[in-house]
C-alpha cells in the first residue's frame, strides 16, 4: 500500500457536533472530468449530491493543469510553424522573426480556463440537489466522511454511496535533484513565466512528446530523454518510430535508452547527468528541466484504511462496475489507473450514474478507447493495437494507408504519415485504428466509432467519404485490404 496521510481524526472539530453527521444520498470527491459529470448525472435524475473539490474550480487537472492549457499552448505553436511555413503556400510575410508575446499567450490561456470554469459553476448551479463545496474530503469510514471546507469549519457527514474521483498526480523519479528549483511537472511547465533558451525532457511518454514538440516549436532547444528504447511505449511501434523521426527533424535532441542518474544544479541551469543506450556517461544542460515520466493515482489524506478500499501505485482496485472492495464506495478516472484520459474518466463517471440510477449500463473497456496524443504530426489511437489484437487471439488483417499520396494531405502542406486499421479477419470487424497525420485529431472520431461499433471492414469500404478530405483514407485502406485479400 501507498502511505497515506489522513488529518487527525477529531469529533470536536466536526461542525455537525452532537446534532449527528449531515446525510447525503451520494458523496462525490474530485470535481474533474469524472467526479463532475457523474455528480451532475446523479443530482439531475433527484439524488442528493455533494460534490466536494479541493482546487479552485471544477474541471480538475485536464481544465486547470492539463488537457486544455497544453493544447492552448500547442495552438499558439501550431500557427507560429504555419507562419514559418507561409513562404511554401506562396504567402510572402515581412521580413523578420515572428515576435513572440508569451505573456499574451498565458492572458489568453488564462481568460479560456476562467470562462470553462465559469461555465461549469453555472451549469452546476441549476441542479436543485447537487451541492457543491470547495474544500476536501477524507473518508471516516465506510459510510462516513469529513468534509474540510477552504473556509470555515469541518463537517462530517454520512452518505449512501461514494465515488472517489480525485485524479493523479505526477510521479517524481527518486533520484539526486529532483527537487531543484530548475526542475520542474507538467503543471508548472505551463505556468512558466518566461521562454526556456534550453529544456530537457525527461520522458517521452504523451506528455513528454507534447511539452517537447511545443517548446521546439517556440525556439526552445530541447534534449528530449526517454528510458525505453522507444517513445510512447503503449501505442502501434511503428507509428511511435515514424514519430521518432519527425520528432528529430523537429531540431530535438532525442536520446533512447538514456537512464537519467542524477541533477545537479550549475549556476542559474541545471545539469541531467543521465548514462546513454550504450552506457556512457553524458549531460544535457537546461535552464528548466520538465520531469514528465508519468502519473500515480491520487489517493493521499483520503482516510482509504478507514474502510476496506484496496489500492496500490497502479490506482484503487475496483471490479467491473467500478465498486471497491468496500460496499458501496466506487472509483473512476485517474485514481483507477491506465488510461488515463479526461474522457475515459467522464465514459466511466456516466456508466456508473447510470448503473447508480438502476438504468441497464455497459461499462466501457480499455478495447474500445480512444485517445489523441498533440504531438506534431498528430496521433490517434482507437481499439486494440495489433499486438492487442493477436494476443487476444483474434487472426488480425492490417489495411494500410500512406498519408503521402493523400489530396487532402498535400494541399494542407503535410503529405506525410500513415493510417493502419486493425481487424479480425474471420469476424470482418475493425478492432483498432492507429493515424500518424496532422488532422488524426479530427479523423479518429470515424475510428472510434469504428471500433466501439464493431463495424466490418466492408461497411468502412462502402462508406461514401468527402473529397478532397482525410477521411477517404479510411474507405480506401478498407477496399485495398478486401481486394488484395490482406
Ligand atoms: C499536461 C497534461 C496534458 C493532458 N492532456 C490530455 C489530453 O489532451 N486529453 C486527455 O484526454 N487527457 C489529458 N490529460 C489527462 C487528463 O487531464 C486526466 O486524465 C483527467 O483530468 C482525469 O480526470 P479525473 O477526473 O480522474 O481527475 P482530475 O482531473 O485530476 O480531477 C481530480 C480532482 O480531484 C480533486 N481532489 C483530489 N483530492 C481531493 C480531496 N481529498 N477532496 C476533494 N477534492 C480532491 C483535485 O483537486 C482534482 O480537481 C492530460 C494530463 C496532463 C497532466
């Protein structure tokens, strides 16, 4: 088990005193894309909700830290590039460099999260029985929770159900300087307050790939340092090696195999001492280093050994309705583990309102997810990879298609990249869909549904895709593989 730090179990500084706990049908902890949706979908059909989150507004890490600031910074870097690039569609700019305003920038990141958090506030506050408190919650028990507002006193209460939704939080290497102040996650990187000259990553995991590729894009020079012998470990290996390459004609220093020993400060930067694949000793210097070699489950100060919920660093065990080993007590999003993706937390969140509510549920599987990674180009992922697929016993096609020679492709100025759809060539049913586009963002809404509809290859083959757009990749790597039997 984790350690877990629980404040001070104290009945005198409970507000509700000798009155009794205050009763709720349904305690929701965690106000980010999974404690939020399910709290609205509970409270909408009449249950008693109350939502309590510790940060400043709801929307957790994918509003405040994650999702939504990292994809306002690649934005701005998307069509800083597209500027760059204005020479090759004919569009002569004045000379110069493109002036950088990152304090623009950041006043334009921040005014978009105050209004998605305004937002939020305002749709909660028209559902009658959800209560919304900012402050914390820490179990007492299996039915019991105090509740510590940001003001004001605690109040314990007790509940018919809870759902643990407090998220994850990054995971720091035990190694020498870790805790420099050059050093820095994923949350202060896109709070920085000025440009880094130099940046070395550490991880190349998707949100390693993202931070380096947005940094490059601004001018950063960036060491980009991964331990396994490959980026992006769990996606389609030839997808992450294509990637490799674009990432390296990025200007990216990207080292493979490189185990990272030791940070040492030097002056104002800072030294990564990290030994290379071929085991020598090497250094990458950087004004910030962004420590990005994943995420744990969040369970601290959460009172988890005051009941029976089992959990160790891959996330809080539940079954397949999401329920922990205590009665009663479920877990969704990040704190459950892999995936972790604000909308595989917000599918969880409303299958298990619905099942809360006695309405017939599917909870979804990881074999119909999807997920987009914001590298350039981007990537996009749907279903089983075709390692998944063969291990799960399926006998796998592959249908092919090469961004290359795609109209589409060349007139936006990015002929490159592939898409692969993976599927069972007794059932006919696509099992998976892997893009390496600039546009796979947009493009992986077709696979998805794909995947979560078991659609046969034939149908995908008779669908009739727009001209000149991407889509038709998809029509066409279907009809290619049922003509040439694949
Ligand atoms: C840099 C970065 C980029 C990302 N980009 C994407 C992306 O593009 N697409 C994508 O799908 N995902 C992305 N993610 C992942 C995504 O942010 C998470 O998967 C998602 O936020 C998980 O949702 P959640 O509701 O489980 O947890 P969270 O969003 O972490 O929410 C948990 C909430 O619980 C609160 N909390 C914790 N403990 C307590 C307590 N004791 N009492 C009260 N409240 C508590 C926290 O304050 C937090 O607000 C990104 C993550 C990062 C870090």
């Amino acid at each position: 088990m984790l350690a877990t730090e629980t404040p001070a179990i104290n009945a005198s500084t409970s507000k509700s005193g000798g009155v009794g706990p205050r009763p709720v049908d349904i305690l929701v902890i965690g106000g980010g894309p999974g404690g939020t949706p399910a709290a609205m979908a509970l409270a909408s059909a009449g249950r008693r909700v109350l939502l309590v989150e510790k940060g400043a507004g709801l929307g957790g890490t994918c509003l405040f830290e994650g999702c939504i600031p990292s994809k306002i910074l690649h934005e701005s870097a998307q069509r800083l590039q597209a500027i760059r690039c204005a020479k090759k569609f004919g569009l002569h700019l004045p000379a110069g460099e493109v002036e950088i305003d990152w304090d623009a920038i950041m006043r334009r990141k921040a005014a978009i999260l105050q209004h998605r958090s305004e937002g939020a506030l305002q749709r909660v506050r028209h559902i009658p029985t959800l209560t919304v408190q900012f402050g914390s919650a820490a179990l007492l028990g299996p039915r019991r929770a105090r509740i510590t507002p940001r003001d004001g006193e605690s109040e314990d209460i007790e509940f018919g159900n809870a759902i643990v939704a407090t998220g994850s939080v990054p995971k720091l290497l035990p190694i020498t300087g870790i805790d420099l102040p050059q050093v820095v996650t994923s949350e202060q990187l896109l709070e920085i307050e000025h440009l880094p000259k130099r940046l070395v990553v550490i991880g190349a995991g998707p949100i390693g790939v993202e931070m380096a590729q947005i940094f490059a894009a601004f001018g950063s020079q960036v060491t980009l340092l991964e331990a396994g012998p490959r980026i992006l470990a769990p996606i389609d290996e030839e997808i992450a090696i294509a990637l490799q390459t674009h990432i390296q004609w990025q200007g990216i220093v990207l080292e493979l195999g490189a185990q990272v020993l030791g940070i040492y400060a030097d002056g104002d930067s800072a030294r990564v001492q990290y030994q290379n694949a071929t085991g020598a000793q090497r250094n990458a210097n950087a004004e910030t280093v962004l420590e990005a070699t994943g995420r744990h489950p969040n369970v601290e100060r959460l009172g988890l050994e005051y009941t029976s919920v089992r959990f160790d660093h891959h996330g809080v065990k539940v079954d397949g309705k999401l329920e922990t080993d205590e009665p009663g007590i479920y877990a969704i999003g990040d704190v459950v583990g892999h995936p972790m993706f604000a909308h595989w937390a917000t599918v969880q969140a409303l299958a298990l309102a619905g099942h809360l509510l006695g309405r017939p549920t599917h909870f979804p599987t990881p074999a119909i997810n999807s997920a987009v990674i914001f590298s350039t180009p981007e990537v996009g992922i749907a279903g089983l990879t075709e390692s998944e697929a063969s291990a799960a016993g399926h006998n796998i096609g592959i249908a092919r298609y090469d961004f290359r020679a795609d109209a589409r492709a060349q007139v936006s100025g990015h002929p490159e990249g592939m898409l692969k759809l993976v599927y069972d060539k007794t059932e006919r049913a696509v099992l998976g869909v892997h893009i390496l586009a600039e546009g796979a963002a947009s493009l992986l809404g077709e696979g998805a549904l794909a995947v979560a509809a078991k659609v046969p290859l034939e149908v995908l083959a008779a669908t009739i895709h727009s001209h000149p757009t991407l889509s038709e990749s998809m029509g066409v790597a279907a009809r290619e593989a049922i003509t040439s039997g694949r």
